[in-house]
C-alpha cells in the first residue's frame, strides 16, 4: 500500500491515486487491488445493514433551546458483526444550513452516525461545537451497547462538518466537558473543511474584513495543530475549481502537521471534483483510512 504519511496524493475523481515523483507498475497496482478486495471481503458481514433513528444525545437533564429538534442522531450498524469501528459524520451548509446524512461511504464492516446539530442564527457560537462534541461522547459511551468497538471512533464530515470534527478532535476543551480525550478518538477525517478560523464563525465575531481573510484564533482548527492529534486524513476536491482558499490551507495544514512530526497525518486532492462533489471522491478515500488506522497500532497515553 502507498504511504499517506509521506508526499500528499492527487487523486482522480475515481480515487485512483496519483503520485508525484514516481510511478507504480500495472503489476504492482494489480497487488494493491488484489490486496483491497480481499481485505474489503473478510471485513464483509452476513445480514443487512441495522437503522436506529432519532436518538438525542445531549444528557436527558440539559437545558436546551432546540425547537427545530436537530440535536438527535442517526445509527447505520453493519449487519450482525461485533466489535466494528464507527464514523460519526457532520453535514456542511456553513453552519446555517442541511440536515444531518450519512456519507458516501463505499465499504463495508464500519457502523456510520449521522449526526445533526443546532444552525445559526438560532445557535450562537460555539453552541454548534457542543453539540458536535456531545455527539460524539455519546457515541464513544454508547456503540458498545449496539457492537461497536468505542476505541476505534472516527470522526468526519464535509466543509462546516468537516470544520466541526476537527474543532473538537483537536481543541480538548470540547470533549473535556464529557469527561472525554480528544486523543481517544481514532481518527479524524474533514471533506473540504475550513482549517482557519469558519467564515461565519468570523462573522458572529464581528470580523469585518472579506470572509477569504484568514483568522487564526481558538475557533481555527490550526490554532491546535500538533502532532500529539489522533491520525488525519485531509480531502479537498480539485483546487481549480474548489471553495477558493480551501487546498491551499489543507495543503498547509498537512505540512505543518509532517513538520511537527505527527506520525499519520494524509491529504488527499480530487482532481475534476469542487467542493459540492467531492464527498463523491472520497467516499473511497474513508473506508481505506479507517481500515488502515484500524490496522496500526495505536500509541500509548
């Protein structure tokens, strides 16, 4: 398997990674998909997918403006397997907007969460970072209950959803109020997240420069890089045509990250894909990380 904690990939809107510098053989890319499959096979489970909707996860005795009733969630469980890992998945529409989904996901063997949370302007900030968070610690308390493995949590999600797994994966505060490591989660996955401080995060703060401004502060995920952070798999669409801005602070995201000497971090840029279609990339991209995550052995406290 190629190394995604070495060069960054450029990927075609197929997945199929493209990598600067070298070339791989038709031989050795028959290995790899030889490999892929059989590993995707063992994982496959007997029995249809299990749906659970409508869970809330905010404890029963909080205090919660929530007349749209977005703070629930929704469960995918893989069939009949125990001890699977999960990915707890944040919806985009720049933190005013959508409604919470699975992803695109093309694997199997991997229980998804589609998680909703408050929009502004009936959330004030950071009330959407909460609820991403309590989500989340939901998730690790309760996946057991359903099979899951709770040490093997992923979280992800596209552009504002993105933003948010990164928010609490990498600032502790958030899941602290839980009782909860951030270093406990397995991995974090943003689809075209906003890696500085949100463009309307800004504008709840009264920043009145142009949104493409970038801010760094205690909202901006790069505020907390370091490479004690769980493993990161960074994916943008085609910088010709993504959000403007959006490969550029990935790309320097990912290179701060290698810097510091954080041992898994990964960028991944989909060629001929923008920032609406990308998630359609990566939804290649997500099982072959978690898969490879799950594999590695996880470093000690």
């Amino acid at each position: 398997m190629p190394r995604h904690d070495g060069p960054a990939s450029v990927l075609d809107a197929a997945g199929v990674a493209k990598y600067p510098g070298f070339m791989k053989t038709g031989l050795q890319w028959l290995g790899v998909l030889w490999l892929v499959m059989g590993t995707a096979m063992a994982r496959e489970t007997p029995g249809e997918d299990r749906k659970v909707e409508g869970i809330a996860y905010h404890a029963a005795d909080k205090k919660l403006e929530d007349p749209e009733k977005r703070c629930v969630l929704d469960l995918r469980i893989p069939g009949k397997a125990k001890g699977f890992p999960t990915l707890v998945w944040f919806h985009g529409g720049g933190l005013t907007g959508g409604n919470r989904e699975f992803p695109k996901f093309d694997g199997r063997g991997v229980a998804l969460v589609a998680a909703g949370y408050r929009l502004s302007p009936q959330a004030k900030c950071p009330e959407f970072i909460e609820d991403a968070a309590a989500a989340v610690a939901w998730t690790l308390a309760h996946i057991a209950e359903y099979g899951g493995d709770p040490e093997q949590v992923f979280v992800g999600g596209h552009s504002a959803g993105g933003y948010l797994a990164l928010m609490i994966g990498m600032d502790p505060k958030w899941l602290a109020a839980h009782s909860v490591s951030n270093r406990r989660l397995a991995g974090l996955i943003p689809v075209s997240a906003q890696v500085t401080t949100h463009f309307h995060v800004k504008e709840l703060r009264g920043h009145k420069a142009d949104r493409l401004v970038p801010v760094i502060d205690e909202f901006a995920p790069l505020h907390f890089v370091s490479k004690d952070l769980p493993p990161i798999c960074l994916i943008t669409g085609d910088r010709r045509i993504e959000w403007p801005c959006r490969v550029e602070e990935n790309e320097l995201f990912h290179a701060t990250l290698r810097q510091l000497g954080h041992p898994a971090a990964e960028f991944h840029e989909i060629k001929d894909l923008d920032h609406g279609t990308v998630p359609r990339g990566a939804a290649r991209i997500l099982p072959d990380f978690i898969q490879r995550t799950t594999q590695r052995p996880k470093p000690g406290p």
